[in-house]
C-alpha cells in the first residue's frame, strides 16, 4: 500500500490516511454566515470518498475581519448548530473536521479595515493600524470561536496565519511596521500569535488539537521572513500544536510546477519536533511521496479536489490529479449551485 494511504498519528489525533481537504473557500455559503445545505453536500462528498482530515474554508472570528459576503461566520453561538450538522455529515464517514478561523485584517470588508500598521492589500481600501485595545479584541475573538468549534463537534481548529491575513501581516516584515510590543523583533511580531494559541489553549483545553496553517515564504524580505520560521516552529513545538500546515504567498503563480513548497517545508521539519503538513502542488501519487519521503506527515490538496471530488478512488487506481492549477476557480463569479472548476461546467463555452 502506498503510504500516503495509511493511518498516521500527530501529536494526539490520529486519521485514517495522511491526505488533507485543505481550507478552501467555496463561494456557496450563506450570506447570513450560516454554513449552507451545498456546502454541507459538498462537505460530505469529500469525506464519501475516503478523506482523512478535512479543513473548513476560513471561518470569520469577528465582523471586523470579515473576507467576504458569502464566507461563513463563527463570532457568535448562533452558528453552531449548522456547523455541528455539517461536521456530523462528515466524521459519519470516517473523516476528521478541522475549522479554520480567521480574521481578514488588512483584506477585510469593512470600510476601514484593520492591520499591524497602516497598510493597503485592497485596492480603494487602506487599513490603520489596531490599538492594543483591538488586538486585545482580536485575540478574544479567536478563544471564542475555537470554544464554538468545539462546542459543534470539531476534532480540532487550525489557526490561519497564511496569506496575508491579519496574523500573517503581523508575523511577516513587510506588513508590520510596529514599533511597541507587536512589531520589530520576530519574538515581538510573533506575539499575537502565541496570545491565540494561549487564549485557544485555556478555552478548549490543553489536548483539543490546533492546527496552524503559515506561509513558507514572504513577497517583500523573504530572507528575512525565512529567517524567522525556526524561531516560530519552536514555538509552535512548545504550545503542542498538532501540525503546522505550510502554503505560501505566490501559489497561483506556481502554475505547472509541482510540490513547489517542499524543499522550505522539510528544511523546517528537522528544526523542531513538531509534525508538518504540506500544500500546493501537490498532484499525483510520486508528488505525495516525495513529500513523506522528506519527513512530512501529511499531504493537503485545494484545487484537485474542487475538480475531482472523487480523486482518492482515482488516486488509488493509479491516475493523477485532473486540475491544471488554473486558478480560475478562484473566481468570485461563481454561482450557488453551479461547479467551481470550469472543466466541470456543463454550459456552452465553459472551457
């Protein structure tokens, strides 16, 4: 059997293969934030087809890191009962939820959003630097929502401090420009992290696992951001963190190129005892083991399984992913009920 397709344990989870539904939005929740019946459907059919741990699309924390209109919401009790439906659906399968929580900063829908510093990620939307006060606020607002996640039945949540959210804009040089607590040193741009996993940690208890999704590189000073990641992987080994799942800054611009996070990733695994999970590039059964050959414990696919919801089966029956990383189902075009990969679109000119 190939390896990819045996049980594997982090630090106190086990899952029944080493292959990860990582956090994927999918334009179809509920404007209300409510996780929707097609999402649930969508949710399910992952885990039909063999999944071991499947990983929410960004859940907000709070109004004020919103991403979008149709992300789902977890800043309030009223959202855990259409979260634990969902979740049920899933580990009636087999397969572990995660729920990712987040919070947008700089790239967040409110007209004055929040960031480290003053910053514009959005075009027409300029960020100001939080207060301590808010900061404060924040790091509440991911305690509370973990205690939700928990509450509806989640195996665990993982802490997005990737692509240029508001804990990547603190931990990454070229968005924090602070000069107090929070910003200059990587111990004090770090800071918010180790405050959300503390505060996660007292609410949900020391053996409810977290996850923490991080960029393996920067856009701007990347030997500097680099230069960082041993320092956090210390940490993230000393707060128990269940595994570190490393995606980057640039992916849709990797098109064609396989793995193209590895060779960061396993340097990183060695400098701490903390387990890895890896995204973007991932395609076939060679990429997987090349993967677990390094030291790292699982493999997480996005797009692939947005074309191919069906691709374990496949992948056991010895063919490849189908997704050509085009990007273009990232689109916020797309429609309730209509299929995010053009390649599945049953309409003229779909591709």
């Amino acid at each position: 059997m190939h390896p990819v397709f045996t049980p594997v344990t982090l630090r106190t989870m086990t899952v029944k293969n080493r292959i990860v539904r990582s956090a994927t939005h999918d334009y179809v929740g509920n404007e209300t934030g409510y996780v929707s019946d097609l999402q649930a459907d969508i949710w399910e059919e992952l885990a039909q087809n063999d999944l071991g741990l499947f990983i929410t699309g960004h859940l907000y924390v709070d109004v004020l890191g919103q991403a979008s209109a149709s992300q789902n919401a977890l800043d309030h009790d009223r959202y855990i009962p259409a979260l634990a439906s969902a979740v049920k659906r899933v580990q009636r399968h087999g397969c572990k939820v995660v729920a990712q929580l987040s919070h947008a900063g700089a790239k967040a829908t409110p007209e004055v959003p929040l960031a480290p510093s003053a910053l514009t990620l959005e075009p027409g939307a300029p960020a100001r630097a939080m207060t301590k006060e808010e900061i404060d606020q924040a790091v509440a607002a991911f305690a509370a929502a973990a205690g939700r996640a928990q509450a509806a039945g989640c195996d665990g949540v993982q802490i997005h401090c990737a692509h240029l959210y508001l804990l990547s804009q603190f931990i990454t040089p070229c968005c924090n420009h602070r000069s107090d607590e929070y910003g200059g040193s990587p111990e004090n741009r770090f800071r918010i992290v180790e405050e959300v996993l503390a505060a996660v940690r007292a609410r949900c208890g020391e053996d409810y696992p977290i996850f923490v999704k991080i960029n393996s590189n920067a856009p701007e000073g990347d030997e500097e951001y680099a230069a960082d990641l041993p320092y956090m992987m210390e940490r993230f080994a000393a707060w128990k963190v269940e595994a570190v799942e490393f995606s980057g800054c640039d992916f849709y611009q990797r098109k064609g190129q396989h793995n193209y996070y590895l060779e960061r990733a396993a340097q990183l695994r060695k400098v701490a005892d903390q387990p890895v999970m890896l995204v973007g590039g991932v395609r076939t059964l060679e990429d997987m083991a090349a993967v677990l050959d390094r030291g790292i414990e699982m493999v997480s696919l996005c797009r692939p399984f947005i074309r191919q919801a069906d691709l374990i089966p496949r992948l056991q029956a010895g063919e490849g992913a189908a997704c050509v990383s085009c990007g273009q189902c990232s689109s916020k075009g797309s429609k309730p009920g209509q299929a995010r990969c053009i390649f599945n679109r049953k309409v003229p000119g779909a591709v």
